[in-house]
C-alpha cells in the first residue's frame, strides 16, 4: 500500500500533505513554490511510494469554478502527462484555507505565527486530505 498525497494548489504556493503507508493519518509535509510543484513531486515520487494523489478543487459558493481554475486544470494536464501512471482525483476544497486558520487559532497559535500563509496552506492540504479519507473510509 502506498501513500496518499494532497495538494492545496495555490498560484504562488502549493500546500502538501501525505498519508502514512497505511493510509491512516494525514500529516503536512510541507508548502512548496507552485513554481516549483512539478520538480519536488518528480523528486518525492522517486523517494516514497505514492498510490494516488488528491488535488482541492476550488470552488465558489454557487459551485461554480472558482478564477484559480483555469490554471489548475493546466497543472493537471501537465501533472497526468509527467506522471501518467498515477491516479488523480479531485475533491472540494472550500473553505479549508478558513478551517486551516481556525485550526491554527484552536492549537494556541500566537498571532505572528498565525500569519505564516505557507503554514495554512500546509494545514489546508492536511484537511483536505482527512475529508478524502473521511469519504472513502471502508
């Protein structure tokens, strides 16, 4: 069994997060240049075994697409051709970078530490990933 990975694509920084091997908790890894996204993932599939990657889909209130999408479908393409053996799936992310803020606030965050950005798109990545698995638990 391999990990699950997700990614909280922003367009300057890209939060991830990964499973254990077993697939029973989802830790941060880490926060990552979106510039930089394709060449961390070639150089972390390499090291871990990875089974499927979740990407958060942004979307508005409405459930329409929200203006970041154009650019992820682009990274999506580019990410299924670099990796076309790795399964892709997509899952709402509204509201995670929200719950990543209240979380950093209900674990004791001081305030200077609640404006770390690379830090909430970690934790949403991380959030992302428990809905996932909280989904598509047996």
């Amino acid at each position: 069994m391999g990990r699950l990975l997700a990614i909280d694509f922003g367009q300057k920084r890209t939060g991830i997060a990964v499973t254990d091997e077993f697939q029973i908790i989802a830790s941060g890894l880490t926060t990552v240049n979106t510039s930089e996204l394709m060449s961390f993932l070639k150089e972390y599939f390499q090291q871990e075994k990875v089974e499927r990657v979740i990407i958060g889909e942004p979307k508005r209130l409405n459930n329409e697409p929200s203006e970041i999408t154009p650019i992820l479908n682009e990274f999506i393409a580019a990410f299924e051709k670099a990796f076309p053996t790795m399964p892709v799936e997509r899952i709402d992310e509204r509201f995670t970078s929200k719950m990543a803020f209240q979380t950093m606030i209900d674990s004791g965050l001081k305030k200077k530490q609640r404006q770390n950005k690379a830090l909430i798109d970690e934790i949403a990545a991380t959030i992302i990933l428990q809905d996932y698995m909280g989904r598509n638990a047996i």
